[in-house]
C-alpha cells in the first residue's frame, strides 16, 4: 500500500513539481495525495490541479490564530489518512503543538547545507545571499524531518553545489533548486516512505 503524502505550500511550488515529476519514477511507495496551502493565490495549487491532486486553502487570518490554523491542518491531514507530510516552500512556522502530532513524519527542504545559514529568518533569498556574503565555495540543499525548532530536525539527506564566480542569490537559488532540492526532495521523501512500509515498495 502506497503511503499517503500531503505537501504544505505557499507560493510557486516548484518542489511540489518536483515531486509530482518524481511519482511513478523516483516516488514509488508513496503517493501526493494532498496538497494544502496557506495562500490562496499559490500557483502551487494550479499545479496540483493540473496533476489531479486534490488541494484544500487553510488561512491562518480566517482562523484567528496559530492554534485554530494547526488544528485546522491536523483535522484536514487525518481525515486524509496522511502517513506523510512535505513542506515546500511553506512559509509558515509550525509549532510542537502540530510537529509533536506527527513525529519523524514532516519533512522540509532547506536551501543550504544545515547547519549553515538555517534557523529562524533564513528562507528564500536571504539564505543564497548569506551564503554568498560569508564566501563558502560550496552550498547546497538539505532535506530534514521537522521539529518545534527551524530546521532543527534529524537530516535526511544533503547534496552539495559549488558557488561560481559571479553568482547573485537569484543565479545560486536556481542552480541549487536544480542541482540539489529537486533532485534530493523526492528521493529523500520515497526513502521517508519505503522505511514505513518496511522497505517493500507497492
């Protein structure tokens, strides 16, 4: 039985394509059977519709609070039967209340090699543009499980990407989107998935 997978979003969902890509190829013994975002403009919702996949718009601002907007979540990813839950550009810190629910079950991507330039305020650009103000000669990208802490989870996989001469965080992003998170996302969440049917794939 294929193992059930939800992906939380935001914005474009460029790593949600990646996994959607990935089913049938790389993402055997799971399936994307949700997506949920928290911005109902997301183009990342189109691409989910575009594929079939059902979505569902969860607004922390029509809840109230944090609490409503997590049990709002919880509420949905049960009633889905989740087994899995990806966050891909989801924009939104999750406390324990909702990562405790679901332990070595949430996996996020992050556009460095944690533990550098990870943490609270680092996401999107401002991660690259660390990177490149601190001059490492490599970055990369860094698939975790998720806990109460920003990007403090166990780490699942990482994979390296050299910074080139020239590079601003726009040129970087997308090298290391293309070298390492869409490559790393889906092969880390069927390794997540094939360890929790007892590495039998169906």
């Amino acid at each position: 039985m294929k193992k059930r997978i939800a992906v939380l979003v935001s914005g474009g969902g460029t790593n949600l394509q990646a996994l959607i890509d990935a089913q049938g190829k790389v993402l055997l013994a799971g399936q994307i059977a949700l997506v949920v975002a928290n911005n109902a403009d997301a183009y990342a919702l189109q691409r989910a519709k575009n594929a079939g996949i059902a979505t569902q718009v969860v607004l922390k601002k029509e809840l109230g609070s944090q609490q409503a907007f997590e049990e709002k979540l919880i509420q949905i990813l049960e009633e889905n039967k989740i087994d899995v839950i990806v966050l891909a550009g989801f924009m939104t810190i999750l406390t324990e209340r909702f990562t405790g629910r679901f332990p070595n079950r949430i996996l996020n991507v992050h556009p460095s090699l944690i533990p550098s330039f990870c943490g609270a305020g680092f996401y999107g650009l401002r991660v690259h543009q660390a990177a490149l103000d601190y001059g490492v000669k490599v970055t990369g990208a860094t698939v975790h499980f998720v806990n109460e802490i920003p990007d403090g989870g166990k780490i699942i996989a990482q994979k390296a990407v050299e910074i080139l001469p020239g590079d601003t965080p726009e040129i970087l992003q997308k090298r290391v989107m293309e070298q390492a998170e869409w490559i790393l996302l889906p092969q880390a969440v069927e390794t997540v998935c094939a360890e929790m049917t007892g590495g039998k794939q169906s």
